[in-house]
C-alpha cells in the first residue's frame, strides 16, 4: 500500500511521525528546564544547510537571540529536519527556524524567503 502513495502523501505521514516523535519528548525537556528546541536553516546561494538541534531556557526564543542552553537532543535531528520546508534552499534561497515550544507543546515553523531585485541596462557604444 505504502508503494502506491504519492510523494505529498508520504512527505506528509514522514512529518506526521515526526511531529509525534518531537511532541513525546516535551515532559522530559520540561523536567530539564528546557523551554524551546530549535533548529535553525538557511538556502543562500542554492545551497542548504540546517544546524544542529539547540535547547534554550528563555522565556521567547529568538535565533541568536539567547545562548543555547547545554542539553542533548541529538535523538530529535532527524525529526526536525523532517519539517524543515521543503525547497527552501532554491532561487535566493529561504530561512527561518523549526521551533518547538516545549511548555504549549507546539511546533512553529517559520520560514522566510529571500528575495533578489536587480535591474539591467543596455548601452550602445
């Protein structure tokens, strides 16, 4: 059956699995002290590059707003790269965060695309 699914459907159960994987872990961040997990991407230049999971005990988060915090989730990687948009590397390339907000057990995925304007001329000599 799984043979017989297309690639948005696939793509959507790969994330499904990946949102439950992240959500089951909130108790124990919480009992940790860990307020979010994030991850960080960033496409410039068509090329991707996504950071490692980082914990952080802020009350917001904010990329590079904080120092992370010292706790392993290296277990997790995988799951949040899962959600990490897709195409985000094409054109100018996109960025943004994965973010898991541990105390509304809520992951916000918040993506920016860049966006290159230029002009050209055409000179007779």
């Amino acid at each position: 059956m799984e043979d017989q699914l297309t690639y948005e459907e696939r793509l959507k159960q790969q994330q499904a699995t990946a949102k439950a994987a992240i959500l089951a872990q909130c108790e124990l961040l919480a009992a940790a002290g860990v307020t979010f997990v994030a991850v960080h991407f960033d496409g410039s230049g068509d090329d991707g590059a996504t950071e490692n999971a980082k914990c952080y005990d802020s009350d917001v988060y904010a990329y590079e707003g904080f120092e992370p915090r010292a706790h392993d989730v290296a277990h997790l990687q995988e799951h949040f790269e899962s959600l990490v948009p897709y195409g985000y590397e094409n054109d100018a390339g996109g960025f943004g965060d994965v973010v898991l907000d541990v105390r509304q057990r809520k992951i916000i995925v918040d993506r920016n695309d860049r966006f290159e304007d230029y002009s050209t001329s055409t000179y007779e000599v």
